[in-house]
C-alpha cells in the first residue's frame, strides 16, 4: 500500500469528502437487515464542514496517499464536549475507502483526531459516537478498539434513511491513544 499522510480538512477538500460520505460502502445484507442502499446513513450539508473548519471545538482530518495528497481515501470528524471533570470526544464521522480498510487507517485516524482536540493523552478519554444497527462491521471495529456496544437500540435516529434503517446503537469507552 503506498504511504499516507494524515492532515486537516481543508476547505478545498469539502467537496471531495462529501462524495467519500455518500461513495461508501455500508455492510452487505444479512437475514436480519434487508438490502440497503450502499451509503453512509446520513448525507451532510455543507454546513457541516463548515463548522468543522472553523470551530475550535470540532475537527476533520483526511487520509490521502503521498502520491495524490489531493485524494482523500479517509477522514473522521469529532466534536469535544467540555463538562466540568469530564470532556469527551464524539466521533461525528468515519470511514475508509474498502482499498485501505484493515491496515490500521481507522485506528490512526481516531488517534490523530484525539490528540488534535484534547492533546497526547496518558490516561484515556471518553470517545462515544452513534453507529448504524445494520453496521456490523462498523460495530466490530469499535468493539476491537475498546468500546462498548449499548445494549438498546435508539429508534429512528437516522430518520431521513429508508425505513429500516434508521436505528442506531452508542458506543463509548475510555481510550488511551498511545494503545490504539
């Protein structure tokens, strides 16, 4: 696999990850999820990157190849929540183009978009982000990392997907950085 770099969205590449958004790949179906539209569950507005650029408290980061740093092939998006004693990171989004899944992109992505929020961590932060019910393989990766996998299902959250697909499950754990 050639080399990739991990950087900040830019603003030129907002059209760009708004494709990777809808050009992804959700699981195939199963005798318990019908087939599906291939697509993430949920369309972004412009507005969303935008806020991504110019908040402080929200970050985007892409993946690309060193040799077409111009063609993101991941990126993550997060959001820091500041409670007094307990900040937490929300995983707003994620994913990687099927060529560079299972070489470690996602982990280091979800490292990166830490660090870049809260800062090289010694002890762990709390992460949680909404995952897809039909998003086994979505599921899974979080499970390896070290999140866990609520019990109950929150009905309709991604209400503009096709019935049946709008149920989600929260994840959330403690992560240390340094064993991602």
């Amino acid at each position: 696999m050639a080399a990739v770099c991990v950087r900040p969205l830019r603003a030129s590449d907002v059209r760009q990850i708004q494709s990777l958004h809808v050009r992804l790949p959700l699981p195939k179906a199963t005798s318990a999820h019908p087939a599906q539209a291939q697509i993430l569950p949920v369309h972004y507005s412009h507005a969303f990157f935008t806020q991504l650029l110019v908040l402080p408290s929200r970050a985007c980061l892409v993946a690309a190849r060193l040799d077409h740093p111009h063609s993101p092939v991941a990126f993550i998006s997060a959001a820091l929540h500041k409670s007094p004693g307990l900040p937490r990171i929300e995983l707003l989004t994620l994913g990687v183009l099927p060529a560079f899944q299972n070489r470690g992109l996602a982990r280091r992505l979800i490292s990166a978009v830490i660090d870049k929020l809260h800062g090289p961590l010694a002890a762990g932060i709390l992460v949680h982000a909404n995952v897809a019910a039909t998003n086994s393989v979505a599921l899974k990766f979080y499970k390896n990392i070290g999140l866990r996998i609520s019990s109950e299902v929150i009905p309709n959250l991604y209400r503009t997907c096709p019935p049946g697909q709008r149920d989600a499950y929260l994840v959330a754990g403690r992560i240390d950085t340094i064993s991602i």
